[in-house]
C-alpha cells in the first residue's frame, strides 16, 4: 500500500522505514528501536483500518512508543523532524478513528506547529508536506472544528 492521496480522505504516511545500505549510516540505537517500532505501528494501523479496534488501539501504543524513542534521541538525526511529524500526524488519525475527536485535534495541533516550524527553518526540503497541510487545513480556516465534529 501506498500514500493515502485522494482529496476527500485524511492523509496518512504509509511508507515503512528502511534501513541504510551502508553501514556507516546505521543509524543509533534509539533511532533504529524508533524506525522498528514505526514499521510495526503502519502494519497495525492499515489492519486496524479495515474495522479492528484492537488493531487500532495496538497502533496508537505504538506510535506513542517510536515517538518517545525519537524524541529522547540524543543526537540530531537529520529526518528526525519529520519523524516525529509524521508519527503524530498518524496518532491523531488513529484517535480520530478511534472517535476520539479532542486527542486528535490536539495531535493536529501539534503537526500544525510543526509544519510552521519545518516550512520557516527549512529551505531545502524534499519531503512532501502536502498530505499534513491538507489534514491540518481545518484548524487554519474554520473555528478550529474537525470536520467529522462539524457534521455531527
């Protein structure tokens, strides 16, 4: 499976991590546990998607898990931002599956900020921010109220 990518849908990063081919880019301990986790966290989030509560759940604990190892990296990994935004744009999908619509809308929040952040200090970026700019929008341009809270 790919990126989400059709217009009406919440994007979500499907790509699993891979590790480097060199192994002088391994990356450390924490990283790697981080990347590990994260790939575990996309295979419980696709299966939970297709109705699987406890699938979903799992997912959730998951990315909470790859988050922490990533945020209590010592060192600056380079993609390491984009990490994390991506580890939370995927928990507020979750929760928001889960119904659990202020937990998601305080991790859209922080994508948010976070994309504010890369967009300010970034100049030469390759990654494609577009999908979290999309499911971030609601939060720039209505009273701050998910689109699946607005239409209940």
């Amino acid at each position: 499976m790919d990126i989400v990518e059709h217009d009406d849908q919440p994007y979500v990063y499907l790509h699993p991590l891979t590790m480097p081919i060199s192994v002088s880019k391994v990356p450390r301990e924490a990283t790697l546990s981080a990347m590990l986790i994260f790939n575990l966290a996309l295979a419980h989030h696709q299966y939970g998607a297709k109705n699987s509560k406890k699938a979903l759940l799992k997912a959730l604990k998951l990315y909470e898990c790859a988050l922490a190892y990533a945020v209590a990296e010592d060192a600056y990994w380079a993609p390491q931002a984009y990490f994390i935004l991506t580890c939370i744009n995927n928990l507020a999908l979750v929760h928001r599956s889960l119904g659990e619509l202020k937990l998601s809308d305080c991790c859209f929040q922080r994508v948010l900020s976070m994309l504010m952040f890369l967009v300010v200090t970034t100049c030469d970026c390759d990654f494609n921010m577009d999908g979290f700019f999309r499911n971030v929008t609601y939060l720039m341009f209505s009273n701050g109220q998910s689109p699946s809270a607005a239409a209940a």
